[in-house]
RNA sequence: GCUUCUGUAGCUCAGUGGUAGAGCACUCCCUUGGUAAGGGAGAGGUCAUCAGUUCGAACCUGAUCAGAAGCUCCA
C-alpha cells in the first residue's frame, strides 16, 4: 500500500500498515516522537491501520495541541484506570466499578461509572494522584480487535457495556484498548504509551448523569476533567473560569441589588429590586422605541386565561408537563398564561379585518408562568415567570417575507446596541418523525423555507437544526455565547401558519372573500429576566450609563460641600439623570471606593476648588477605559452625560 | 424531576457533642479630608425547618425546604 506525506511525496508500506510504520519508514526518531496522526484530515492513533492512499501528517511532542481530543481521551481512560484502582484500594473487588461511556469533550474529557460507593469532590486529588500515578508508570496503550463474542465475552461482568457491545453489528470487529491491567472497550484514538500523556490536567468535578442520556434510565456517576497540551493552557482556562464566577450575574446580581429570589414568594420567581427594575425598564423603553418607529401597537393582557383558550391553541395539550396546573374557578377552569400568542390572536379576531388593516403589529411585554423543573432553575436565565418582549404580526402572505427581514433588522440592531458579536443564528424545523408538531406539511415547508430564505438574504451565518422548532411552526433563534463559553438561546423569530388555522381568524382581500393571514412570534431579547441576566455577565456589571441604575455618585470633600452637592445632584436629576451625593461621614478616599466597588460609572468630587468655579472633578468607568479629570464645568460635563444618555453609548 | 454536594449575622466565612465567633456592612460618637478602607463604641443569630439519638446537638441520623454543579427538559 501507499500513503501521502504533507509534502505530496508518496511513501509505500507493507499492507495494513499503521502511522507508527509510516514514521518508522521515515526515521527512528519521528518513530520515537510520534504521538499521534492525521490521514486525510481525521485524526487517527499510531496503531490503526492507515486507509490506503490516505494523505497522513504525524503529530509529535513538538505539538502535542493538535492531538488535543486524542490525549483528552486518553487521559479519560487514565482516569478511568484510576478510579477502578482506587476502589480497589478501598477493598472493592476490581469488577465492582463498571463504566458507561467517556469521550473528550471540550476542554477536557469525562467518564460515567456506576460505582460502589458514591465519589465525592473532595475525593478527587486522590485519584488526580493516581493518575499522575499511571502516567509515570508509562504503559503502553495497545489496540487490539477482538469478535463481538469475546467482547461479550469479556465485559459480561458489566451490563453497560454488554449493552454498547450489543447494539454493535454482529461482524463488525470491535477494539479493546489495554494500558496495564486496564482494558476498555473503545474506538480510539489513543496515545501510545501512558508516559507520553501530558500533566496539565484536572479533575473539576462529580454529577450525575442518566446512562445514554435518557430521563427513564439509571443514573451513573459522572466525574470530569479538564485537560490541555500545557500548564500554561490550563491555567488560563482555569482563570476564566474563575473570571466566569466574578461575572456570575446571581453573585453581581446581589452585589448591585438587581433582584433576589425569596423562597417565601417561590423558587423561579425573581423579585426586581429598585435598581434592577430601572436597568429593565430602560431596555423597555429602548424597545418601545423602536417598536414604535416600526408600527407596532401595545395591547395589555391578563396573566391567566380560560383553560379553553390553551386547547384551542393547543399549548395545554402540547405542554401540559411544564404549565401550572389550572385553578378551578366556579366550574370553569383557569391557567396562568404560559405564552401570549393566543390573547393576541384574540385581540386580533375582535374586530373584521380588511387586507388594508395589515400588517396588525401586537407588541406587550407578557409576563408568562411556566412549571419548570425544580433543577433548571438558575438565577435570572432559568426561571418560573418571566417577562417577554413579545410581539405578533398578523400578515399576508405577500407580505410576510418584508415583515420577517423587518424583525430580523430589528433583532441585529438589539444585538448590536449591546456588543453582542458572538452570535449564531439557529434555524429550527420541525422533525418530520416526531408527532408534536400540528398543521400541515405543505405550509411548514412554506414557512421554513421564507426563514431560510430572510436569513440568507441578510447575509448572517445560520445553522439549520431539524427537531428543533416550536410545535406551531418553525423558529430562527439568536443563541449568543457567554464568558465561559456557554451558550444562551436570547431572541426568537418565529414564522406561524398554524395558530391561524386553529383560531380560524381571517380578513377580507380586495376580492371580498376571506383570506388567512400568517402570524410571525418574535421577542428580540427573549425574555426580560434572561436577557438581563445575560447582561450583567456580559458588562461584568460595568454598565454603560444608560442601563447603570446609579449613574452618577456626587462625593463632597468636606461637609461643607454638601449643600454644593446636593445643588448639582438637584439639576442632574432635573436633567432625568441617576444621581445620588454621598453625605456619609466617611473620608473621601472611602467614599470614592464605595461608589466605584457600585460600579457607578461617574463620579463627581467636589471641594473648595470646584465649588468656586462651578466645577467638578471626575473619575469615570466606561466600558471602553477609566479616566479622571480635574476642574471641568459642571454645565458642559451635565450636556456631555446627557449626550451620552440620551444616544445609548 | 434525577445524582452528588451545600445551608452558621445583610455579605464572606471560622467553629468535629459541653449553652455561638471574625471581617465587612449597619447604628451612634469622634474625625472634615483632594481620588479604592480614619478611629472608637454598639446592635445584630431558635446555627434553614421539623423530628429523632444523647445527660447534653450548630456538630450524629432521618424527613422537609432552599441553593450549587451536572443530567434530562425549555412554546
């Protein structure tokens, strides 16, 4: 057989030769260096035979980086051989630790078991030690194929994996990877010896996880790790992590008195505080604004609704394990609104409709009730009863396309206006297998396609993912990326045929007859609760002056610059800006860190100097840098903030 | 909802079976200062809740409630 080097140049090997033959046939000291290999792109181990005339690139210890899935599973299986010891260690027998599955991941790797005895946290630099352990004992890692039988066979000990190997096809050979006495079902690839494995690892943490990821099965026991070429890697990624915690919006959220959750009123029901609710209502008014620039009407709905109300949209039916039971109220029944489209749907239909009416463009920011599990709660991003920036066009058909490249304009300048680059745009359709999903075929293709269509008129980069849509119609989602590299669905379009049908609403078109229109559902930031929530980890709590809740911090030297600062506090607040003198008796110097630990982006001090003058000094945060200045003229410093405010920047 | 872990003052945390502590914040007094903590005094807790074990429980056990990480789910 041939390979191809990544010099074009062709090398012929024996038949079923393997990278590591490859390397050998070039020199004993690429033999010796070889971690790992590419052929045609996928990477591969030293000891799989190498497809014939694969073009093959060999990754060394110079750059071990590009292995990086390679050793992340590998060290999965170190720590896999290390937690099989240390049960051992405890006097378990050696089959009582049996394993799910462990890939790499990203970051790091993980690896589920059902143990004896649950691992605790605190448990895991002892098998951070045995790992260390392994590597220094430096075992070979080899590959062997065996039949589905032996398989069998062998790990008849252990149902997980009688159950992986099973589902297996029955002729198709199946690999063992062995270091020492450990041996693991596996596909690979895998580093050749254990000694080779890098030491820039660690073992995060312990949860739990349902065998093949499903709700009915057992739950194991899921222990992961985090692993990179270098130290210096895994300590910047272990700075960002606890970047991500001083970011954390639960923990800032506090701090700043934004909102708190109180168990008496419920879990995943977030109380606004005074200055997170001036943060909500300012992104209120920005949308309100633009809404209004666009031709979209307010309308005000109540937060229950008639039971029937949620059969006819088929949300009560569709949802029924995430919405509040209903209250029976005399012998009707009634539940807490789980969406608003069908109020809307109703304020639509309360009146004939002519096709000159449309587009009907009904905007409210509903505040909804969902059941979530108890465990989904989190902080402000996962919660029980939230406020969406929700809206419903009622449209023809001939206009829709328009309507759509109207709401996606006006989602990219939301996202714009916060700096929010890190976006994927997610274009959900439906499943055909799946039964959720209500009306028919031809107008889901219509409706998917019109998405597909909008998103690639405008340009953006789109991801396509069936079984990812609303059971009414398909969705185009904003999925923005966090600090820590997690992902947050914000704002949703969503193109409706359905809803229509169900209410049956219509209008007269210029023939006189009765037309259905299409609804389009969108809320460019999502919900409120969400959206700030994403915020404040996204400004790190240091808001641009528009969303600060306190803006600016008057800090008088001596009291007798008090009634000086109390005089300007007056004309900014006359001036519809957020500010606040610091009349406390502490020293200047400890005012100033108060009011910058707030994160007040503007701080005023004035003393004899200033006072004379009409001046102030200031210290100011903004997101682009920090700056002071001395003896500026408080009207000229009142416009400039003023300015600021009122252009949102 | 499931698995593991956690719950002590407003916040951050110490306290391993013998009647509860620190720092910050808070209140009062002194201090009146030039860009990140001036000094002193005081107040504040059924140790999440309930039950049990014990002569005795913040500490051990169980249940409940709440939180965290992950899994599953998300109109």
């Amino acid at each position: 057989m041939h390979v191809f080097l990544p010099d074009g140049k062709q090398l012929d090997l024996p038949q079923g030769a393997t990278a590591l033959d490859a390397a050998q046939a070039i020199g004993p000291r690429l033999a010796q260096d070889a971690l790992a290999a590419t052929a045609n792109g996928v990477l591969t181990d030293l000891q799989t035979p190498l497809p014939e005339g694969a073009e093959i690139s060999l990754i060394t210890k110079k750059n071990p980086g590009q292995a990086q899935s390679v050793f992340r599973h590998s060290l999965g299986h170190a720590m896999s051989q290390a937690v099989g010891e240390y049960y051992e260690r405890k006097g378990y027998p050696r089959n009582a630790v049996k394993r799910g599955v462990g890939p790499s991941i990203e970051n790091g790797f993980y690896q589920d078991f059902d143990l004896p005895e649950p691992l605790g946290e605190e448990e895991l630099p002892e098998i951070e030690k045995i790992m260390r352990e392994i590597i220094g004992r430096g075992l070979d890692i080899t590959r062997s194929e065996v039949s589905k039988a032996q398989a069998l066979e062998q790990f008849g000990f252990d149902p997980y994996k009688v159950e992986l190997i099973s589902a297996l096809p029955d002729d198709e050979s199946i690999t063992f990877y062995t270091q020492g006495e450990y041996v693991d079902l596996c596909r690979g690839p895998h580093f050749p010896n254990t000694g080779k494995l890098p030491t820039a690892f660690k073992l995060t943490s312990t949860s739990g996880a349902y065998w093949r990821g499903n709700e009915k099965n057992p739950i194991l026991q899921r222990v992961y790790g985090v692993a990179f070429a270098s130290q210096k890697e895994l300590d910047e990624y272990l700075e960002r992590l606890e970047e991500a915690k001083r970011r954390d919006h639960r923990k800032l959220g506090r701090e700043l008195e934004l909102f708190t959750i109180d168990p008496l009123v419920g879990k995943g029901l977030p109380l606004w505080l005074p200055n997170g609710t001036v943060l909500r209502e300012e992104l209120a008014a920005f949308l309100k604004e633009q809404q209004f620039q666009r031709g979209y009407q307010g309308v005000i709905t109540p937060n229950i609704g008639n039971l029937e109300l949620y059969k006819t949209s088929g949300h009560y039916q569709n949802y029924s394990d995430s919405n509040f039971s209903p209250i029976t109220v005399d012998d009707e029944q009634y539940m807490l609104k789980p969406m608003n489209c069908p109020h809307h749907v109703r304020i639509y239909d309360s009146k004939p409709r002519s096709y000159r009416d449309l587009p009907v463009r009904l905007a409210e920011f509903g505040t909804v009730y969902r059941y979530e599990q108890s465990g989904e709660l989190n902080g402000l991003t996962r919660v029980r009863g939230f406020t969406q920036d929700d809206a419903h066009i009622f449209c023809r058909t001939d206009q829709l396309k328009k309507e759509f490249l109207d709401v996606l304009d006006l989602t990219v300048l939301v996202l714009r206006t916060f700096g929010m680059n890190d976006v994927r745009f997610r274009v959900g359709t439906r499943d055909p297998a799946d039964e959720k999903y209500v009306g028919d075929a031809a107008n889901w293709q219509l409706a998917e396609d019109g998405i597909i269509q909008a998103v690639e008129e405008v340009g953006l980069p789109y991801s396509i993912e069936p079984g990812d849509a609303a059971f009414y119609g398909p969705k185009l989602d904003f999925v923005v990326k966090d600090v820590l590299g997690r992902e947050w669905q914000l704002g949703t379009i969503q193109v409706d045929y359905n809803l229509p049908e169900r209410f049956d609403i219509s209008y007269v078109g210029e023939d006189g007859q009765d037309h259905r229109p299409v609804m389009i559902h969108r809320a460019p930031f999502g919900s409120l609760e969400r959206f700030v929530g994403i915020l404040i980890e996204h400004y790190a709590g240091d808001f641009p002056l528009w969303l600060a809740p306190r803006q600016i911090a008057i800090v008088p030297i001596a009291d007798r610059h008090n009634a000086y600062a109390e005089e300007l506090r007056a004309e900014l607040h006359k001036a519809g800006l957020r500010a606040e003198v610091d009349d406390t008796s502490n020293r200047m110097q400890a005012k100033v860190r108060n009011a910058e630990l707030s994160k007040i982006p503007m701080i005023l001090v004035v003393g004899d100097k200033e006072q004379e003058a009409r001046q102030v000094s200031t210290r100011e945060r903004w997101p682009d840098g920090h700056r002071e200045r001395k003896g500026v003229g408080f009207d000229e410093l009142k416009a400039e903030l003023l300015e600021r405010y009122k252009s949102r920047s």
